[in-house]
C-alpha cells in the first residue's frame, strides 16, 4: 500500500510540473501575439530606417525583445540584423553585444535598449 501511494504522489508531482510547463509555454506565446500597435511610431520607424539607422539583434536576447515590443507593429520598418542568421554580418561589422543600433554607418558605443527619446536625439527623427 506505500508503494502505491508513493507512485500515485510522483505521478501527481509529474503532471503538476507538465502543466506548469505547459502553461508557461502557453503564457509566453501568447504574450508575443498581443503585442498592442504604436502606429504613432509608424513614421518614427520609417525616418529611422530613412535616416540608417539598423538594429542589430537575438532572438534569445530578452533585452533585443523588449526594444522591438516598444516599437509594436511599427518595428516592421526597423532596419534590423538577426545575428544568429548573419553572424558574420555581425561579426564584420564590430557586433559583441546586443542590441545595438547602427546610425548612419557607425555602431553605437554602447549596446543596450535605446529609448525613442535616445532614438530621436541620435538621428534627428522626430515622434509624430
């Protein structure tokens, strides 16, 4: 009778941890998916992209994340470099830490989340 009661606890114990994972996984699909637009940054993103500016990135990169959530919908007109597809783009072009943004040719000194307000001190580009 132990014996059964110490299968059916690691059983439970089992489909507990399943069902955390699965929710988890569940959470942070779903969290992706509702993104809510910033169409105001629309023409932000586009002056960006007008004025050189690109973004170099992960997509493990929590912090790579985070700046592309900021821009919504609009990150879509981002000049952005996926590292792990062109590493050696990266790689040529001085890239140890992401994200990082490039404007007009020269990589900022320092990677990190850049704010728009950073953003538009550094290009000019104004938010409408």
């Amino acid at each position: 009778m132990l014996a059964r009661k110490g299968v059916s606890k690691t059983v439970g114990i089992i489909i507990a941890i399943v069902v955390i994972v699965v929710l988890a996984l569940l959470y942070s699909r779903l969290n992706g998916m509702f993104v809510k637009p910033n169409p105001e940054y629309d023409n932000f993103a586009k002056c960006l992209t007008d004025r050189g500016a690109i973004m170099y990135g992960l997509t493990t990169c929590p912090n790579c994340q985070d700046q592309k959530k900021m821009f919504g919908d609009s990150f879509k007109y981002i000049n952005y470099v996926e590292c792990s597809n062109d590493p050696s783009v990266c790689t040529q072009k001085g890239v140890t830490d992401v994200p990082i943004w490039s404007i007009n040719g020269t990589l900022q000194k320092s990677a990190g989340e850049k704010t728009i307000q950073e953003l538009s001190s550094l290009t000019g580009c104004e938010v409408s």
